[in-house]
C-alpha cells in the first residue's frame, strides 16, 4: 500500500466534498477488506479516520451493505490532500478545490486570539458574561471554556442593570436559595405543599385528575404512572 495505490483508488471511488460546516474526503465499497488495509495505511500516516456500514435494503436498490471510510478533521483532511494532489488524475480538480476551501478557513488551534486581559478586567468591573461575549463578538460557549482556563467564575442570577449584576449571586449561593425555598402554595385536592409557579395541584393529583377528564391521552408507556397514581 503506497500513495500511488491510494491516489488511484481515490479516482475511482472517492469523493472530495464539504458536508455541513466541514470538509469531507470519503470511500464506499462493497467490500470491506479493501478499505480495512487503506485505513491502517492512512492511520500510519497519523490521520484519523471513521467507519460506517450502510445496510442491505432491496426496496431502495442496494441488494448489498455498502462500506464507508471517511475523514472529517479539518487538519487531517489538508494533510491528506497535500499528499495526494500531485498522484490524483480525475479528483485532481476537486482535491485542489477542497484544500484551498480549508486553507480560507484555517483551523482555530486554541483561544489565544481571544483577549483574556480584557474579559479579566470587565469581569472585574462587575459585567456579565453575556454582556462580555456580545462586546467581544465571542460566542458564549467559548467565552465559558476560555473563563475555566482563566479561573474565572461568573454570577447567576439577581438584577442586571447596563449589563452589570446590580445585586448578583454567585452560583453556591443560587443554590443554596434554590435549595431552601419554600413551598408556600397548597395542593387543591389534597393537603400536599408545592411551589409557588407549579399549578394548582400535586403531580399525583394532576395525573389523576387527567385520568379522569382524559382517560384515552396517556400513552401505553405511561400507564404504570397512571396507576400507581390512581391506587394512592
């Protein structure tokens, strides 16, 4: 196995294309044990790949499972198309195509074009981090992987004003207040507390006042629900 091998097999039965956000180099076979040997060979290149076998399914004309091998990673994908461009003959055109699609969009390594001095000194100031993610154009998720490298925790919940927490909470303390909130509101059928937003009756209550009203809306996956509701 050589990349002579692998470039010649790639004309005839691969495919160079971008699927979603992201490129795509893939195979399809018949047969398995050809492309067993072109992934350990491709992995010894330090390239990952991933495997799939699409089912037999006579109704849509495909009397056999058909074999995919394919790679995803945006790196791995450059690596493997640099190798191949100067062997292939009817991708050539396409491989080119794809590898300056990726060399457009280059892979983000890590969050170093992030500002972390900047997102310190507005989280000392008190903002929050919606507001610092929007003021930096950063996503959120980002903005919370790179804030746990920092060792930075964010509030959560009390009044937000101009972006700022005017009366924050950090998170332990939001728990704890979750934790021993009250419930203040009474069941309507039977003497049970709940919470305050939480309707007007229990969970045992409302199911069986469902069954009641609407016997035939459950599920035959919640009838053990119902009945042992109903039973108490």
């Amino acid at each position: 196995m050589n990349l002579n091998y692998l470039a010649g097999f790639t004309d005839g039965e691969g495919c160079f294309c971008v699927c979603g956000r992201g490129p795509r180099i893939d195979w399809g076979q018949n047969d398995p044990e050809v492309l067993k040997e072109i992934r350990i060979f491709i992995e010894s290149l330090g390239i990952h790949t991933n495997w799939s076998v699409v089912k037999a399914n006579p109704k849509k004309r495909r009397p056999n499972p058909i074999t995919h091998l394919w790679i995803a990673r945006k790196r791995d994908c450059k690596m493997l198309c640099e190798l191949l461009l100067p062997y292939l003959i009817t991708k050539k055109a396409d491989c080119a195509k794809l590898l300056g699609w990726i060399k457009d969009r280059p892979y983000l390594k890590n969050l170093n074009h992030i500002p972390s001095e900047q997102i310190i000194t507005l989280w000392e100031q008190g903002y929050t981090g919606t507001y610092i993610a929007k003021e930096l154009k950063i996503s959120r998720s980002k903005l919370s992987t790179l804030s746990k490298k920092i060792g930075i925790v964010f509030q959560s919940g009390g009044k937000i004003k101009n972006g700022k927490h005017a009366k924050g909470l950090s998170r332990d303390e939001l728990r704890e207040r979750k934790r021993n909130k009250e419930k203040s509101k009474k069941c309507l059928d039977c003497p049970k507390l709940i919470w305050k937003y939480s309707g007007v009756r229990c969970n045992s209550c409302a199911t069986k006042y469902r069954h009641q009203i609407k016997p035939g809306s459950f599920k035959v996956s919640n009838i053990k629900s119902v009945r042992g509701a109903t039973d108490q």
